[in-house]
C-alpha cells in the first residue's frame, strides 16, 4: 500500500503546551539545575512548541523543584535566548508568538509570576474539598473565590488566565468525583471571565467516556471572555493507568483545542500519592499526527529532546517513541 493511503488528510490544529518544565520536574526526585530546565524550554521552542508552563510560583518549601522560578523567567527573557531556540528550528521565532506559563496558587504567587514578568498564569482549583483542604489549606469554595481573584488581579496587569480544575475524574482520598460537581465548577468558573478553562485529571483514573461526557457538558455552557470571544477548552492527563492517551483523543475529538503533555513523559504531582507521569509529547504527536491533527511541533526534535531530558534527570525515558522511533520510518 502506498504511504499516501494510510495518510490521514489534515485536519484542525491542537494547541500543544509544554509542561515539561514544570509539571514534569516538580515531581522528580533529581534537582535540575536551573540552566538545565532553560535548555529544555529552548529545545521545546526550537522544536515548535509557542506555549510553555516555564516554572510555578509557590513556596519552595512545597515544590523545592520551583525554588528558582524567579531565574528560569529571567534566563528565557534574556536577550538571545529566543535567537538561540530560531537557530536550531532554522526558522525565526517572534517573540509575540512565545508564551510562558506561571502556575500560581494565591496573591503572593501572582505578584512573583507578574514581576518575573509571564505572559499567563495557570490558576488551580481542586475539584475534591479532601484534596484541596490537605494541599491547599482550603476548601472548594473558599479556592473558587480566590481564583476569581487572582484572575481579576491578572486581567487588569494584562496577563492571560487559565483555570484548571484537577482531581476533575477521580481523588487519592475522597475516590470518585461527581461530575455534576465538575460542571458546576466549570460552569461558574466560566461565568468569571477565564481565557482558557482546562480539566485535569490528576491522579490518571479518568477514560474516554467520561472525558467525551465532561468536555460536551462544558461545550454545551459556551463560555465567554471578558471580551466576548469563545473561552478555549483545555486538557491535562497522567498516564498512570495507561488510558491517557486514549482520553487525549476522545478529548480533542469531543471538542477541546488545547493539550498539556511532558516532553519525555516525566513529572507527576507531588501532592497526590502514586501520580505518575504526565503524556509524553512526543507520543502524543504521533497519535495526534497520524489521526489528522496538526500541532506545528516537530515530533522528532521532541523525542530527541524527550530522551535528553531524562538523560540530565538520570532516569529511563518514560516516552515510548524515541525506543521504537516513528512510522514510517523517516
């Protein structure tokens, strides 16, 4: 059979963004040094990647893997540095087209992320009152108020604002997530004027069915920004129980435009017992591209930068496709 004949024709773009350098470090056990995780965003931008969760704002005492956020911003904000990332990709990188990503958990947070100067923040609420009370200090609701807050204090400095409602399938400790309660969390996070509303499932319990039930649910309240344009539907998952990358299909098939993924496939969350790994980006771009989906992101410059990755960090690449390389063999 012809190569064409197994081609699927192109089809609409997902979003890729890049959470490798946080989500992907902040959970392992190896301490990267600060050059080493600006390297990993310059490989990630030099492979395609515009959008990338660069570091996260919260207590060193908690995340003491984020201890130099203040740094990795100042290192990719350098002159230079997007210059270095062009030269690779042999093409020009503008810097409009780059965004960086700060996760934040409250006032303080913000206020770092705006003076290292993000273009977004992340805002994270827990869809679990357990969960969010043991790692947050606070319960559902008391977390939706400050996140409308904080996102209200983003808007009027500039910045974009996603919210992230993890835990969204299922808890370490409380089980099973009602998903009405999910609903009503995206329906009222939606009602506050976010850019980008995303599900997280956190501990990797979720399947497609939930998935396609959770995002059509969400589609159906056609949330708006503040400025009147549709908010964007976004993705997290873990492959802890080998189902995420089938969720991420049924998720872009079911109607989200945006997917986080880890180069490599390392990270996890440090907060909840036995969460492994993120999706691996390049393994998702290979589902992504063989089903007929465009990302702009160079699967193998990925793979390659995968198998980097877990080289600095010492450990066996969780990610399958720098092993088994891609199809048809390039």
């Amino acid at each position: 059979m012809a190569d064409d004949a197994v081609r699927p024709p192109a089809g609409r773009p997902v979003e890729i963004v890049e959470v490798g350098p946080r989500d992907g470090l902040q959970n392992e056990a190896t301490l990267l040094p600060t050059a080493a995780k600006v390297e990993l965003i310059r490989r990630s931008l030099a492979a395609g990647v515009r959008r990338v969760e660069a570091t996260s704002f919260v207590h060193p005492r908690l995340v003491p893997q984020m201890a130099d956020a203040e740094a990795v911003m100042a290192a990719v904000r350098a002159p230079g540095f997007l210059d270095r990332a062009a030269e690779e990709a042999g093409q020009e990188i503008a810097p409009d087209d780059v965004r960086y990503i700060g996760l934040v958990l409250n006032p303080r947070g913000l206020t770092r992320a705006l003076d290292a100067g993000v273009d977004e923040v992340n805002v994270v609420v827990v869809a679990s009152d357990t969960f969010s009370r043991r790692n947050q200090n606070a319960g559902v609701e008391e977390m939706l108020d400050a996140a409308d807050e904080i996102a209200a204090q983003a808007r009027k400095a500039g910045v974009g604002v996603s919210v992230v409602i993890s835990t969204a399938f299922g808890c370490p400790f409380e089980g099973e997530i009602d998903p009405d309660a999910v609903l009503a969390m995206a329906r009222r996070s939606l009602a506050a004027g976010y850019d980008e509303l995303a599900i997280a499932d956190t501990i990797g319990v979720g399947v497609p069915a939930q998935v396609r039930a959770l995002v059509e649910g969400i589609r159906a309240m056609d949330g708006r920004t503040p400025d009147g344009d549709p908010v964007r539907l976004r993705a997290h998952f873990h492959n802890t129980r080998n189902t995420g990358y089938a969720n991420a299909l049924a998720a872009v098939e079911a109607g989200v435009e945006v997917l986080d993924s880890s180069a490599g496939g390392i990270g996890g969350c440090p907060f909840a017992p036995a969460a492994t790994g993120n999706i691996a980006t390049e393994d998702l771009l290979y589902l992504l591209h063989r089903s007929g989906f465009t990302t702009g992101v160079d699967l193998g410059a990925m793979a390659r930068t995968g198998t980097w990755v877990c080289g600095e960090l010492g450990k066996e690449t969780p990610a399958l496709l720098g092993r088994a390389g891609t199809f048809p063999p390039a």
